[in-house]
C-alpha cells in the first residue's frame, strides 16, 4: 500500500520530515502512488460499460465522467519537482491535475529561491526587500559581518498563500487537487462510482484552511550583509557565501527563533 504522504507518514514527526530520512525510499514511494493511481483509475474505466466513471474521494469530493489518467513528468520546466502528477481527464475535455503528494506538497516543492520566484515573483522580491528592512530595523548594515543574525519569516496571506498553493505553469500548476492516501477503492459498476480511499483536497480548499510560510535561513557564520548586491533575477542576494536561503514551510517547521515579519 503507498504510503500517505504526509508530515507523519516518514516516521520522525516533524523535525525529521525535512531530511527525508531516506530520500530514495520516499522518490520510490511517490513514484509508485503516482503509476498506481493512474492504472487504477485507467483499469476501472475500462471495466465501466460506459467508458467513464465517477470518482469519490473519502472526503466526498466527487470528480464526474472521468475517461482516464496519465502519469506526468516528475521535473517541472525550471529543474525541480513538478506539482503536477497525474491527470484526469473527463468526457467533457477538462483535465484536472492532481499532485499526489498530499496537502504537504507546497513545502516539498518549494524548497529554494528559484521555485517560490517562479510560484511568485512579486512574493519573492517582497520578502526579500522586507527582510533587508527587518536586519536593518535590528541594527545590520550593508558590509557588516552577520554575527549572530537570527533567519526571517513571514506567514502567507491571501493571493500570496493561494499562488504558492496552486502554482505556475513553470511549477507544473495551476494543480487542482491534492491526492493524499492510498490507491485502493471500490467500483461500484451499477452507479458507475468508483469510491477511493483517499481524499481529493482542492487547492483552493487547503489555500483557504492552511497558512504557509517563507522562509529565509540564518546567515551562514563568518558572512557579511550585501544588500545592494543583486543576482541574475534582480533580486538583493542579503549576504556572500551563497547568499539568501528561501524555503517554503508549514507552521510545524518555523524556526521559533527567527524573526516574524508581515508582507
């Protein structure tokens, strides 16, 4: 049975979930959830009278006159994980696109600079520019060494939260759904209702019901603040020896030591 990919499914709680723990093992596990809900999906279909069927999540949501499903690259167009996964298609033209790696998928995909500039660039460059004003607020100048200069966060809020949610083309969004849970269902074939086992949650559902944060690392000890300095997305690199750090995060991971700010 895949594994629900959740914080919990890797068996460390939250402070373990960053590492993977095993990165191989968890690729793998994702991989498999992705060809199995295709096939599964695909098989049904093909034994449905009509050739199109009706999915049920086990949280109701219910995605109609479905005729198939294709597995999708896993890189998106900059290099990285792709949100998209797996589509659906309808007997109607529409296409849903599922990320199969659950309602924690914003973090996993987000993971440096490059992926949240591509989900937002307005989101990106304003954080940036608000956590320069927060270092300066607490007394670092441009040239000053780091010391002990704490990292930076900021909670999302509305569109901002919404972007990072659903994603760009470049991310392999805007995705539709999250599919969090196994593959195994039950097809009904007199209603043509094939009742999964796992649910289906809209992205614009987890938008609404769940804030995600940005996040900039601590300073690397032995670095010197550069705020004028930009790189090649026009953006202040904040400081040498690799510059600015940006991940996504949920509330679980937030380092309570760094600095809160509002954008």
């Amino acid at each position: 049975m895949p594994i629900q990919p959740t914080i919990t499914a890797y068996g460390g709680g939250t402070q373990q979930f960053p590492v993977f723990l095993n990165r191989a093992m968890v690729g793998y596990q994702f991989e498999k959830t992705e060809r199995d809900l295709m096939r599964v999906i695909n098989s049904n279909v093909a034994r449905s009278p009509s050739k199109s069927l009706n999915i049920q999540g086990a949280n109701g949501v219910l995605l109609e006159n479905v005729v198939g499903a294709r597995k999708h690259s896993n890189a998106n167009a900059i290099g990285g994980d792709s949100l998209l996964d797996v589509s659906i298609a309808t007997r109607n033209g529409r296409q849903f696109k599922i990320n199969t790696k659950g309602t924690i998928a914003p973090v996993q995909i987000h993971s440096d600079f490059r992926s949240i500039f591509a989900s937002s660039p307005i989101l990106a460059k304003k954080f940036v520019r608000s956590a320069i004003a927060k270092y300066k607020q607490l007394g670092f100048r441009d040239g000053m060494p780091v010391g002990n200069a704490p990292g930076i966060v900021a909670e999302l809020q509305g569109e901002n939260n919404a972007r990072i949610v659903r994603g760009t083309p470049q991310m392999g969004g805007p995705v539709d759904y999250f599919f969090e849970g196994s593959s195994l269902g039950e097809f009904d074939e007199q209603q043509g209702v094939f009742r999964m086992q796992a649910n289906f949650t809209s992205s614009v559902d987890l938008a609404k019901s769940q804030k995600f944060f940005v996040s900039m690392n601590a300073p690397s000890p032995g670095s010197v603040f550069n705020f004028t300095k930009q790189d090649n997305f026009g953006v202040p690199i904040v400081h040498d020896q690799g510059g600015r750090a940006l991940s996504i995060l949920d509330r679980s991971f937030v380092d309570r030591a760094a600095q809160v700010i509002r954008i």
